[in-house]
C-alpha cells in the first residue's frame, strides 16, 4: 500500500505535501519518469495518484514518452475513485483525463501571484475556509479546459482555471501549493531562465510563503487525511474496478450455490433484507424470490463498477442498488430482517465492528448468513498459502466475535465446496 507519486523532474518533487502525506502514516512510492520509471499499469496496492508538475506539455507527446500511459492511469484512477492530487502539469493531465483539454497557453506565468477561491470552494473537502484570495506561486506556460461537471476551485485573470475538482476525490491545481523555500530554490536552479521572468522570486519567498503556509498545510493535510480515511474503500475500488466487467462470467457457475445458501436464511415475504458485498448481484434474484414483491432487498457494494455489472445483468429488477461502505451502512436501526454476505468480512480492516454494525441495523430474531462458494482450506491452498489460525471466519475466531457483536452463531460449515455461517440476532 502506498500513495503513488509520478515525478516527472527531479527538481519538481513533493516537498510539503510529502511531509503530509508522511504525517498522515501514508508511504510515497516514486516513480520517477525523468530517470526512466515505467509508469505502472495497475493501481493495485495504491491509496492515491499524485502526479507533479514538468517542463512537458499535457497536449502533445513530443518530449513526454510517459503522457498516454500517465493518462490511462489516471483514467483508471477516476474510473476507480482512487484518490488523486494534480499539481500544475499533473493537473492538466487530469483534466485531459477526464475529458477535459490542456492546450498552449498565452505566454509563461512564474512568480508569486493571486488566485481567487470560486464560492464553490467554500464547501469544498480541501479548500473549505481557505480565504478568497491566494498568492501562490506560479510555474507554467499552458493552460487547460476543464471536463463537463468538474467544479471550478480557484481562477486568476490571466489564467482562469488554477484549481478543480472532478469525479468524487480528484484534484487539479495549475499553481504550486506543495512549495516551501527549497523547492523555489530548486525551481529557480533548474529553470533559470523562467525563474528569471520573475526578477526577486527568491528574494520574496520568505515573505510569500509565511503568509501561504497555513492554507497550504490545512489543504494538503486535509487530502493526506482524507486518502488514510478511505485507504482500505480505496483499495477495494482498484482491486474490483478492472475485474468488474468479466466478473459475473467468471463466476456464473456458482449462481446455484449462492441460491442455495440464501434458501437457508428462512427469510419469509413482505421482509427486507440486505446484501452487503452484492458485486454484481449473484444472490440478489434469490434474495427477492424469497421476500416476494412486497419484500425489500437492498445490494451495497463499495466499488460503482461492480454495481454497473449488476445492472448490465438486469438485477436492479431485484433489488435496490447502493455504493455504500458496508462497515457504516446509511440505515436506522432495526431496518432489516436479515443479511447476506459472501467473501466480505475477512477482507475488512476490523470484522468485530463490522458485525456490530450489521447488528444495529438488523432487528431482534434476524439473520446473518456468512458465505462463499469454497471452502476456507481450498481458497487457502488456491492461493498458495496454508490456512491461518488467526483466519477471522475461523469457528474459534468467529463466535466469540459474532457474540460479542449481537448475534448468536447456530451453524457453521466449512468444507470444500463451500462456507457457510448462520447467525441469529439476539
């Protein structure tokens, strides 16, 4: 795990907002395209894309060798809700990405300058309480479009589009809010001859930057903050996002299986119930058969693009579709009848709270059924590891955490071809 952070000049690094992300307990994973990194293919194992800025151009691959592999992965990030911070080149990439275009600009802006906060900005997760008026530091010579529905941040006369926001956690900033006295240094070092369009640049960033410091830190704090809340959603969306599409074909022959294991909840017609992890919805026509028309049924999942795949198949016929974090689930107490889950409780960061959770939600007699079609040794020896003591979905670690949590474990089964664990609310 790890905040991914595509360096494309060695002088164009972090600075403070790595000093952030550290403080928030998040590890960076350079990949330095000037030195020759490959660009990875796969976000797996990362909790946020950070692109920097560079002397490239977001418009054209002259120069840039790495552009049209940045921009699938930051197609990718958007697509899997991977949290992502763009910084000057960086962020017109993000918004080529998202459908937006970079293009030349008008001439280079280098030097401190102002940039005013949009009223969008106030209710913004970063910028919220930021004073309207900035002064940053500029560092480009292009400009950029941004996409259809991206939120307009912060604009300055010559330029007017020097922050947004698109999708639900991504990040544009044409300006360099990462910067402290060794990055300008290290800017003016690097590019002389742009640092010299800006005579006392130098000279000026004490001064500068005491005056930025407090909104810098609130904002990069508040993204470190906000990719360590949602790390483990995060890596759930990169894991599942890709394997959406071919999930339900992979997996059509367990159909049956799940059928038969949602036969034994004993839920009756006219209750509700959920299914939490529902992916693309493999149990939710037997969930409905069983509840009937008058019923409710209800699939969470955290990943959209599992979701999509359920409705490609037609099963938001059967239920209620909802991206939701299956460990605070958006509903009352003693709102359900029953819940189903297949593969979920061992893969979350804390199963204990997770059941207590489900529990608040289910009223007094209702069911939990736990499932997955193969068994705990088979799934253990299929992925080349020996079965684990500490495996939560273990029956000595199991009850006692069911127990604790509300619910009364009746049965439990564990062979190879499937795992089964039923439980009552007490």
């Amino acid at each position: 795990m790890g905040v991914l952070v595509v360096q494309h000049a060695r002088d164009e690094g972090p600075y403070v907002l790595g000093e952030a992300l550290a403080a928030a307990g998040l590890r960076m994973r350079l990949c330095r395209v000037w030195a020759g990194d490959p660009v990875p293919e796969s976000l797996s194992g990362t909790e946020a894309l950070v692109v920097m800025g560079g002397p490239q151009s977001a418009h054209s691959d002259a120069g840039f060798p790495s552009r049209r592999a940045e921009l699938a992965l930051l197609r990718r990030a958007l697509e899997a809700e991977v949290p992502v911070l763009g910084v000057c080149l960086g962020a017109q990439l993000l918004a080529v990405a998202a459908g937006g275009a970079a293009r030349p600009g008008t001439g280079l802006q280098v030097g401190w300058g102002e940039v005013r906060l949009s009223p969008e900005a106030a209710r913004d997760p970063l910028f919220a309480g930021t004073r309207e008026r900035l002064r940053v530091l500029h560092w480009h010579g292009d400009a950029m479009d941004i996409p259809d529905g991206a939120v307009p941040l912060a604009s300055c006369e010559r330029y007017p589009v020097q922050a947004f926001r698109t999708g639900g956690a991504a990040w544009g900033l044409q300006f360099h809010l990462e910067v402290d006295e060794t990055a300008v240094d290290a800017f003016a070092t690097a590019f002389p001859h742009e640092a010299a369009a800006a005579p006392g640049l130098r000279r000026a960033a004490p001064e500068e930057l005491a005056a930025l410091a407090p909104h810098r830190d609130r904002v990069l704090a508040r993204f470190a903050a906000l990719v360590a809340e949602r790390s483990e959603r995060t890596a759930a969306r990169a894991f599942f996002t890709p394997r959406a599409d071919a999930w339900e074909a992979r997996f059509a022959a367990d159909g049956p299986r799940y059928a038969e294991a949602v036969a034994r909840m004993d839920l009756r017609r006219g209750q509700t119930v959920l299914d939490l992890g529902c992916g693309s919805g493999r149990a939710l026509p037997a969930l409905r058969a069983q509840v009937g028309d008058d019923g409710t049924v209800l699939g969470m999942d955290v990943t959209t693009a599992m979701l999509k795949a359920a409705v490609r198949e037609g099963r938001e016929r059967q239920a209620g579709l909802l991206v939701a974090d299956c460990s605070q689930l958006p509903l009352p107490e003693g709102a359900v009848d029953g819940i189903f889950s297949a593969g979920l409780l061992d893969h979350l960061p804390d199963p204990a709270a997770a059941v207590r959770e489900w529990a608040r939600v289910t009223g007094p007699g209702g069911i939990l059924l736990l499932f997955h079609p193969s068994g705990r040794a088979e799934r253990a020896a299929r992925h080349g590891r020996p079965l684990s003591p500490d495996d939560p979905l273990g029956e000595p670690n199991l009850w006692p955490v069911l127990e604790a949590g509300g619910w009364r474990l009746d049965c439990y089964e564990d062979a190879d071809e499937h795992f089964l664990a039923r439980a009552v609310r007490i």
